[in-house]
C-alpha cells in the first residue's frame, strides 16, 4: 500500500488572514505577533528582541470567538492554494486528493489516492510529484522562522509526530525521497513486551490499530485533561474535552508541557509499548534547484504564459 505522506507548510499562520483578527495590520507588530507566540512559543532570532511576547494570554475564546482548533484551521495555508500540480502513478491529482489533519506541526495535508493505492515499480513517474507554492508573501515570524514544507512519510495506520519525523524541503529546490519499506515483528509476552493486535483497544481511536505514538497521544490528552482541563489541537479527544482557551493554554499547559515530555513513561499507565507489528520507511533524500533556466524559457518561445508564471512561483487568474 502506498505510504501516508503528510505535507505541512512551515508556517502556521497566514498574514492575510490572521492580521484582520488581531489589530489590523498597523497593531500586529504590536500586539498581534505576541499574541501568536504566545499560543505557540518557540526559540528563534526575532522571538527573543522582545521580552513582551512572552507576556500570559487571557480570555476563554480565541478571535471570531473560536476555538484553538477553529483558529487554526481557518487561518492556516490551504491545499487549494499550495498545489500547482500533482501527479501519482502518470494520473493527474489534484486538492481534492488531500485531506486536512491536525498534527504537532500545525494544520497539514495527508495525500489520499483515488486508486491505484498498490504500485509495483519504482521511480519517479510511479509515484507522487508535486509543484508546491510556499505563498511566502504570507509568512509571518510565529512560531518558525525558516521557509518550505515539513514533509513526513509513514504508515497509513498511525499517526505520526512530524516534529519528529518530518523533513525539511525549502524553496526553489526539488525534493527526491526514495523509500525502502521495513516490518518489523516482535514477540509478545512472556518473550516480550510489545502489544499483540487486538489485545489493546485505543481509548479515543475507534476502530483504528494500536500503535505506540498513538497511545501516546492519548495519554497526553488524559493527562492535561486532568492537570489544565483542556487539550490541545492535535490530540485526540471526545466532545466533552474541550480545546485549551487563551488563558489556560498559557497559564497551565504549555509551562506542564515540557514536564509531561520528560516524565511521559511515568504518566502514561499502562504503559505505551511498542506494537507486535510494526512499519516503518527507510529514506533517502537528494534534492537539485528548480527549475531551471530552461524551463520558464520553454514556456515563453511557446507563448505558454501561464505556466511560465507557474515555473517562477507566481500564481496566474
């Protein structure tokens, strides 16, 4: 089965449509870009000039009255404006061939194959390509500071942590990611200590296999449960779980958040163990610029202004 391949633009917010909502564009130095960081702290060069971005947030509802999920997805970069072209397997793909998920990178898209979901040769013209816009003009400083897309590569049946396992591609460059498929099989007890399929139902993923980051996952959506209230965007969860408002997001569960990460083998009971049957992929990245000089040239001595346009990042109505 082909992989699960999760993209995810490297920034979280886009100024057009975050900027309205937090002071307009002449206030979003000011206060808005604070605002950001402190939903989602992370080190960098412009996040340290000023020490009243890490000021606590108050509130119980994020802009339009949201929630932190709502925000999120309404404000993020969407497939519909990212992808310039898809093909997989020789066929034409396109936004529709995505689905939205909310992983510990932000808002991403998971590629969904129509058919053909087995593919029996390898290379290039067998399997995914895609042309990405960045929408650079839309990026702001909270929480990253570089340019591209965070690409993750997994099984179908988990859910990874991209932060993790992702890979960076930038700008103006094409990716390769070749993949050799690994299984990996393992003896439950009194051999070992992995989890034998069917012997442990996911509390908050029906009808979905064990997996260990998924177990994890719920974990942490049981513990802040109990320690703030709330939970985060990208955990698991039912309707009776709300998402972490403004004020405890910043006042309970990003100070517990590096607490729970070093102690997680102590508060996760029983304890997330690896499954009997496991999958993974080898990678093996080579990147070359794009494009080159003789493409856009192509495209203008054929007169398809378009695609020259395309070739050079621009979009064309």
């Amino acid at each position: 089965m082909f992989p699960k391949v999760t993209v995810c633009n490297i920034n979280m917010f886009k100024f057009d449509d975050v900027t309205p909502l937090l002071g307009g564009y002449a206030l979003f130095y000011d206060t808005g870009l604070q605002y950001l960081r402190s939903i989602m702290p992370e080190v960098g060069i412009t996040s340290t000039i000023n020490d009243s971005y890490s000021s606590e947030l108050d509130g119980e509802t994020y802009p339009d009255n949201s929630n932190l999920q709502e925000f999120i997805r309404y404000n993020s970069h969407k497939m519909k404006d990212m992808l310039e072209m898809c093909i997989f397997n020789g066929v034409e793909c396109g936004a529709d061939n995505f689905t939205m998920e909310f992983t510990n990178y932000g808002a991403c898209y998971v590629f969904q194959p129509t058919s053909m979901t087995s593919i029996k040769n390898a290379g290039q013209r067998y399997g995914l390509s895609m042309i990405l816009n960045v929408e650079h003009v839309q990026y702001i400083t909270a929480p990253r500071e570089n340019v591209g897309f965070r690409i993750a590569i997994d099984c179908y049946h988990d859910s990874p942590n991209i932060e993790a396992s992702g890979v960076d591609v930038g700008t103006g460059m094409r990716a390769s990611i070749g993949l050799r498929k690994q299984s990996l099989t393992m003896l439950p007890a009194p051999h070992g200590q992995c989890v034998a399929e069917g012997t442990k139902q996911l509390q908050y993923y029906k009808n979905a296999s064990y997996t260990q980051s998924r177990c994890y996952l719920e974990c942490q959506t049981n513990y802040f449960m109990n320690a703030c209230g709330c939970r985060t965007f990208y955990t698991p969860g039912n309707s009776d779980q709300p998402f972490c408002s403004p004020a405890n997001l910043t006042k309970c569960y990003i100070p517990k958040y590096n607490e729970f990460i070093t102690h997680r083998e102590e508060y996760c009971t029983p304890t997330c163990e690896e499954a009997c049957m496991a999958e993974s992929y080898l990678r093996s990245n080579s990147y070359s610029g794009f494009p080159s000089i003789g493409v856009p040239q192509t495209f203008h001595v054929t007169n398809n202004y378009k695609y020259y346009a395309l070739a050079l990042g621009f979009s064309v109505k």
